[in-house]
C-alpha cells in the first residue's frame, strides 16, 4: 500500500509497532529501514507528542494492517496508550476514515463484539481476504487485489489487478 500510495505522490505517515516490525520480518522480503523509506513521515510508536495525535492534524484518515485484536481493543475501548491507538482515536473524533485489517481467526465473541461496536461507529473492519474472480496467478496478484479495495475505500479507484466486471458468460450446470 505505501508503494502504490509513494507512487501517486500522497503523503503517508507510518507507525510500526514492535509486533508489527516483527511480522514484516518473518512475513515479507522487506525490512523496516525500507519500509519507512516508502512513507512520508514515520513516528515511534510510543511517541504522543507526534502531530497524528492531535485533531488539529488533517488526515483523509488511518489503515491499521494488520490490525492486531489487541490493537481492535484498546480503539474500541477508547484506550490511547501508544501512537496507533492515540491516531485511530483521533481519526474516530474527527470522524475520518478509519479501515482496519483485522486478521487473526477464528474470531470470538470479544472479537466479533469490538468489531461491531467499531463498526457502529464508522469503521471499516476489512480482512485482507483476497477475491479469486480475478484468477491471480501470484501471491502479489492477490496483495494488490486487497490494496487495490483498501485504496477504494478513501476515493483511490486504481486498477491495480482486474475488477469485477459483472455476470458470468455460461450459466452454471448442476451436477
């Protein structure tokens, strides 16, 4: 998301937490020092003297991906304890958009309940869950894919893989 978002030249803020810099590590090719190269502006996550913790600070809004149900939470419980949960909170105050993706199953009746409450409230709870329609023919296919939808979500309609273009040619036989 912040290559394609690096590459339409928009401003971009980024917050690893530890969990997060240790996910990019044992899930991705890329490090931290590359990944804060693609953002605009980075913070640590413990500082909440950063502009993204104040209102004043004008956002179109925050992705959390992933989005830990720790994370989920404490946003639902209105607990700022670190930079995320103070930004998250923030964009919920100034009613930006809020997406975030969650990825931990199964989920419980907590999860599902904090979802809710959050949902309630405007946010877009989005699992990276890839569509197959588009027959990806790779794992970035099928990243681009959820970027792609995710981007959507604050007005960047990009055509980052095929899009669903509407009824299917044949009927389908039943067996």
């Amino acid at each position: 998301m912040l290559e394609v978002l690096k590459g339409l030249d928009v401003e971009t803020h980024l917050v690893v937490s530890k969990w997060g810099a240790r996910t990019l590590s044992i899930e991705t090719d890329y490090d931290l020092i590359q990944l804060k190269k693609m953002a605009t502006a980075t913070y640590a996550p413990g500082d909440q003297t950063a502009v993204i913790s104040s209102g004043s600070f004008t956002s179109t809004g925050m992705v959390i991906a992933p989005c830990s149900m720790k994370t989920l939470s404490a946003i639902a419980h209105g607990q700022g304890d670190n930079l995320i949960n103070r930004a998250a909170d923030v964009v919920l105050k100034e009613r930006r958009k809020l997406v975030l993706m969650v990825r931990e199953t199964p989920m419980s009746e907590i999860h599902l309940e904090n979802m809710l409450k959050l949902a309630q409230m405007g946010v877009v709870i989005y699992p990276p869950l890839p569509g197959f329609y588009n027959h990806p023919k790779s794992l970035e296919d099928m990243v681009d894919f959820i970027v792609m939808r995710v981007l959507d979500q604050f007005g960047f309609h990009l055509d980052l893989v095929k899009r669903w273009e509407g009824e299917i040619s044949s009927p389908i036989k039943s067996a």
